[in-house]
C-alpha cells in the first residue's frame, strides 16, 4: 500500500470527506484514490446493501494492483482501480473490495474473524516438521494462518489436547459411494482416491459422483484392465466396480495376449481416460496374470509420455518361483528402468508375503539407482478379493506358502474346499477375505508385515473396498451402515489402526513419521503429474484446509474381521476443505465438501 489514508469516521462523516476532496484522476496506478473515487466506493458499498447506520469506515485505500498490472499499465494496457475497505458494522468487522472502474463490491469477508479456527492444538506438520500448539485460520477452505495468538472465528473447534495434521490421503479407495466414504471419514480419510484399479469411463466416473455429492475428495485412475476386459470381452465399462464383478465369469481376458492391434486399442482407452483428467494408469495385473510382456512394457511408456504413476497390483503372488512375487517386482523395476516411468507398487504386504526382506532390498536397489518407485501398505494380515480371482486358482495353496481353505473367509465364516470350490463356480465375484499372513498368531508374521508396512518412504493406503449388504453393494445416502454391512475392516480403519498399533502402542514411529506416511508421502506420489496435490498433506498457510483433530490417546480401528462395521474412534472433528464433516465426534450428513481431484489440462467432458 504506497498511498493510503486511515479514516476513522462514521459513515456521514466519510461521504462528506469524499464530497470535499478534488475530483481528480490519479496519474500513476499507485496513487491514491481521488475524491470522485472515494464518492464511487461509498456509492458501491450503500448499493450492495451491507452497510447501515451503524457503519464506521475504518479504513478506505487503494487495493495495491498487482506488478504485472503496472507493467501491463506503463506499456498503455488497461488498469483496473480497486479500493481495499476495512469497516464496521454493530459489532462485526469486515473487508471488502470494491472494483471502482466497474462500480461495484467483487469481495466481501469478515475482516477480523475467520471462516472457522482450530483453536489450541497440537499442530503437527511433517513437511515443516512444526509440532507445537497453535490456531489454524481457515478462509474460503484454505488454511490463512497458523498462529500461536488466539485467533478469532465465526466457528471456533476447540483442539486443547488434540492432534491437529493434515487429513489423510489414501491413494488406494476402491469404495467410491457415499457409505464408504463415510466411513473412511472416521477413520481420518479427507481424500480417497481409487488408483490401483481406476475406472473406465473417467469422465463418467467423475459427472456421476459430483451428481451425487461427497464429504470427502475423490478421484480415479484410467484402468488398464477394464480396457483390456473390453476388447477382448466386448464389455463396455460402465465406471463401476460392478463391472469387475461382473467380469469374473468370463474367461477370454486373464490368460490370453493382445495382438498389437489389441495392445493399440487397449492404449487408446486407457489415454482416452488420461485425457478426461484421470490421475494415473491402475494396472490390475494380477488378475490377468498372461498379459504379455510388451503389453505391459506399452503401459508403462504410456505413464512415462504422460508423466503419469502407473499405480500397479503385481503379476503374481507366490512364495514359490517362477511366477513368483520376486518375480512380479522384478517386472516392475524392469519397466520403471526401461521406459522411465514411475511405477508405484500397490499393498506392498500382501503382495509381498513372507519374501519381503529379499523383495525390500531389491526395490531399495532399485530406488537407490534413482529408479521412480514407490510403494504402500494396509497394516493388516489379511487381504480381500474376489472369490473367483486368479490367486486361488492351481496349486495356490503352496504358493502361498502353506494356505488352506479355512485361511478365506466370507462374511467371518471360514470356507472348506468343498465350499470354496462351489463358491468359485457359482459366485466367482464376491468379495471374500483371506489371511496372506498371521501376525495375530505369529511373531515372524507380525515382522514380515511390520517390514511391509514400514518400509521406508511407503504410503498408507487401505485397498479399502465397498459395503456389500447380503452379497449386494451398499450404496447411496445410507447412515448408519446397517448392521449386517460387510467389508474388510481396512475399510473403516486402516490409518487409526496405524496410529494405535504402530505409533502409540509398539512406538515403530514417531507421530510425525506415522503422519508422514498418511499425508505428506501420498501428495507427493501425485504432486508431479497432478499440481492440486501440492495444496494437500500439510498444514501450512494456503495449504487445502483439510484437517484431522483426533486424541493420541484413543485413537483406534474399531471393526475386525467378524464386525468390520464399526466407526473408527479418536476424530473429535474432520475437516474438508474448511467445512467440518465430522464435528464433536459425530457425522455432519448433509456436509459434502469433498471435491475431485482430477488432472489439469487434460480435456474434460
Ligand atoms: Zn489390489
């Protein structure tokens, strides 16, 4: 502010002054306002109806213009004068700019107070490794200010005691509807994007959801598999997970090759899907486990020329070689070193299952030869799949190093042989459980997930699914689930089960690293390729205000394999683009802050 004059006088007062001073254009853009000025800017204030007799002018200057405008100015462009106001009217203050040449209010805010503040807490910030008590001041759902002053709001949540970071960022949802959104709520999620599958059509995918509404941010990856089940099914996507259900009883896509005018086709829907502003390629490979090589090799130069992850299931998982899981990340390593692209490995745990010292210093090999690979983990023994996946097809048992019937599940009953070989005929695409590794029952098991799941620079990320409600998805404005819903309790609390077991109870990790790996480590998995990343996973001023305020001390899942529908404890509040979702521990149902996350400069529908 170069020029400027501070006027504190009631409203009367500020019109006369205007009246008597000379009407005169100024010569430079960073000259003060003119009498005829500040005569337009009352005009505009009265007019938009926001004051009355009550108003004192505070404050009534020129709204510096920005550098480029002057520079734009002083080679003949145009400038547009703007007034910046601080004012009062009865109690409250407000800001306001008043755009002079079109004569009219373009912003108007409560001047002194903000839109909401985390009062008090401890706020914690992996990037800028803050980890002090402070407010945080959100505005228009951005963070302001982070302040060790008492700030003051039209809504203030009181956090004295309570951790206050950044909302979680799980790169792994495939539960995209409103139940389950709602539940990952609970459990700290603010943004849950389904990247490992992805979806085909994107722009279906996307138009559908913004339809509908969600507390919590959303978004895709372009699949891979779905475009592969296409052509050789002539299956049209239909942007649901019901599809890859639905696929399950046909048998033409998981062990036949695509000829190159396949793999061109398959190219071409995928790069469709990138187009419409997907987030990544999802490379379902382990559920086509005969895909050939130089298809695979084609989808990587894809994400390599888009600058794009290819977020990937592995081939195969199996203790036993060949077709191993060594096998499978030796591929992924082969096509980051041969095309350049960053290849991102989807649950690390479970793919890896007990080879995971051998597989771990391969990938930090490969990473420390510069390779772009990332992986994440769900800290759980179990995994949840399709009943009719490839996985338990042949000699499965052994390959996964000594499984049998009873370690799957369907609905917290144990299968038999007999009954999961009926299972696989007759409803080859329910969603079943089954225990990789006992870390309940074994010590070693515990470490070889542990290993998994702390894997240095990893991401958290649940592979949470849908609610299923008797074998049929659980969809729509439904709250509370009812109580026979079903899923993989990594549905409901993968990243409060993290904070409880890994950071409060063993103390594998700091808060801060913990966090790390649910905040700042995602964001920045996405953040090369998809720039509204970078205003996620911190709290800092002008990050997203996406926010958690949870209690250390309670913090928990609460679902388990038998009763997974169970809300997670320990949020106090959750915060989506600075509108509490869940306020005092209980949902807001009608708040649907959450908003796509979705690449820019792609064409959009
Ligand atoms: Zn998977």
């Amino acid at each position: 502010m170069r020029s400027s004059s501070l006027v504190a006088a009631s409203l009367t007062a500020f019109a006369l002054s205007a009246l008597s001073l000379e009407a005169q254009a100024p010569q430079h853009p960073l000259d003060g306002l003119s009498g005829r000025e500040h005569w337009t800017v009352y005009n505009a204030l009265v007019a938009s109806g926001r004051t009355d007799t009550t108003t004192s002018f505070l404050y009534v200057g020129l709204h510096e213009p920005s550098k480029s405008e002057v520079l734009s100015w002083k080679h003949g462009g145009p400038l547009k004068r703007e007034a910046l106001v601080h004012l009062t009217t009865g109690k409250s203050g407000y800001e306001a700019i008043v755009d002079i040449t079109g004569n009219r209010v373009m912003s108007w805010t409560a001047g002194s107070e903000f839109d909401l503040v985390v009062a008090n807490g401890r706020v914690v910030d992996p990037e800028t490794k803050l980890d002090g008590i402070r407010s945080v001041g959100i505005r228009n759902g951005r963070i302001e200010t982070i302040s060790s002053t008492p700030l003051r709001g039209r809504i203030v949540l009181d956090a004295t005691g309570l951790v206050v970071a950044p909302g979680f960022i799980d790169l792994h949802a495939h539960g995209q509807d409103l139940p389950a959104a709602r539940m990952q709520a609970f459990d700290g999620v603010t943004t849950a994007l389904d990247l490992e599958s992805g979806t085909l059509p994107i722009a279906a995918a996307y138009a559908h959801i913004a339809k509908e509404g969600r507390p919590i941010n959303y978004g895709f990856s372009a699949s891979w598999l779905y475009a592969r089940i296409a052509e050789k099914e002539g299956m049209e996507p239909t942007g649901a997970i019901t599809f890859f259900q639905e696929a399950q009883r046909r048998k033409g896509w998981q062990f036949t090759l695509a000829s190159p005018e396949e793999t061109e086709r398959i190219i071409a829907r995928v790069e469709r899907g990138l187009d419409e502003g997907a987030l990544g390629i999802g490379v379902l490979a382990g559920y086509a486990p005969g895909y050939g090589r130089k298809e695979a090799f084609a989808v990587a130069q894809l994400a390599a020329r888009t600058g794009v992850p290819a977020f990937t299931h592995v081939r195969y998982q199996s203790m036993i070689e060949p077709q191993s899981s060594f096998e499978s990340m030796s591929e992924v390593v082969s096509l980051a070193a041969g095309t350049g692209a960053h290849m991102h490995i989807s649950h690390l745990n479970s793919m890896s299952l007990r080879d995971i010292p051998r597989i771990g210093e391969m990938l930090r090999g490969a990473q420390a030869r510069s390779l772009r690979i990332t992986t994440e983990a769900y800290p759980y023994g179990a995994g949840s799949t399709v009943v009719g996946a490839e996985l338990f097809r042949g000699n499965w048992r052994e390959r996964l190093g000594g499984a049998v019937a009873g370690d799957i599940e369907l609905g917290g009953v144990p299968f038999s042989d007999s009954t999961l070989a009926e299972a696989q005929a007759k409803s080859p695409g329910a969603w079943v459980i089954a225990h990789f590794l006992q870390p309940e029952r074994t010590v070693a098991d515990q470490d070889y997930l542990d290993q998994s799941v702390l894997f240095p620079g990893g991401a958290i990320a649940s592979d949470g699914l849908p609610w299923t409600l008797r074998g049929q998805p659980l969809t729509g404005d439904v709250w509370p689930l009812p109580d026979d819903a079903l899923a993989h309790p990594r549905s409901a609390g993968t990243f409060t089960r993290f904070l409880r077991d890994y950071v409060r109870e063993r103390r594998k990790e700091t808060l801060i690293d913990g966090l790390r790996r649910m905040t700042l480590i995602p964001a920045q998995i996405l953040e090369g390729s998809v720039p509204q990343m970078k205003q996620k996973g911190r709290v800092q001023a002008g990050a997203d205000a996406d926010l958690v305020v949870f209690d250390l001390a309670t913090v928990s899942e609460r679902g388990t394999y038998t009763h997974p529908n169970r809300t997670a404890a320990g949020m106090r509040h959750v915060i989506v683009g600075g509108t509490p979702i869940i306020r005092d521990g209980v949902l807001v149902r009608d708040a649907l802050p959450g908003q796509a996350i979705r690449r820019q400069g792609a064409t959009r529908d």
